[in-house]
C-alpha cells in the first residue's frame, strides 16, 4: 500500500498501467474484492465481485486485470464462464454453492481470451478490455488405454 501525499509533495511515476495486447494467456487468480456495482444503471446497488488476475506477459514482465463481475442473474453466463475457466464447474451441471466457489477463486488457474472494443456514442473515445474465460480441459490420461 503505498503513502499519503501532500499537496507539497512531488510526483514522479508516470504509469502503472500496463496495457494487454489481445491474445490467449495462462492467468492465476491473485485475490477477489468484494463490493457493490456503482455503475449508473439498472445494476446499481447490486453486489459484485472484482476478480484479480495475474498473468505472464510475451516480454516475461508480469501484468494484473481486474474483471468486475456483478452478483446479478443477468450476468449468471460470466459467473458460469469464470468457474468453467477455473474447473470449478462442469459443463451442463450446476454450480452447487456461488459463495464457496467465491471463496476458493485466489490461487485457481485459468485460460483466458483478452480482446480489445471501441466504446460507442459518448464514449467513443475510449477502448475497453474483455477478458473471455476459457473452459478447462481436463488432464489427458497419459497412460493411454487399458492392460
């Protein structure tokens, strides 16, 4: 955590921000956040959850994304996505307990997609990162077949 600045204080850094260039990437979940979506929407108030991602970077540096992800019905497709991604969920069956799966999220692997749009209308200035979570295959067996 870094210190409070005083208004007489000088600034050096000029970014911390790493920008992620689309492509496939082995990520592990650092931590989650708990919260309340503050989006000037109809999701408003709703609980969500931010999903922290450390991931490997082409150059070896490492980079962390955050994915927001609102405790909603309407977003229950992302949930499944992110706990198919992890092996958490199989695919066609439920997942039994949202809260506990939550909690077992920091240290989990995954795959995921990264890919860049352009914002519309007012904001269209802008470019936003999507993370797509890809399902988990499970292990082959390298033993092959049977004796």
């Amino acid at each position: 955590m870094g210190n409070v600045l005083d208004l007489n204080d000088s600034i050096n850094q000029e970014s911390q921000f790493v920008d992620v260039p689309e492509g496939e990437y082995d990520a592990r979940v650092d931590h989650v956040e708990a919260g309340y979506c503050q989006w000037a929407n109809e999701y408003n108030g709703n609980p969500m959850r931010s999903v922290f991602l450390n991931l490997s970077m082409p150059d070896g540096s490492e980079a962390q994304l955050r994915d927001d992800l609102v405790l909603n019905s309407d977003f229950e497709w992302k949930l499944s996505q992110l706990f198919l991604g992890t092996g958490q969920k199989k695919k066609g069956e439920p997942l039994p307990n949202l809260g506990r799966a939550l909690n077992e999220l920091p240290g989990l692997t995954c795959r995921i997609r990264v890919k860049k749009t352009q914002g519309k209308g007012d904001k269209a200035d802008k470019t936003y990162t999507n993370i797509t979570y890809l399902e988990k295959k499970p292990a082959a067996n390298k033993w092959g077949g049977g004796f």
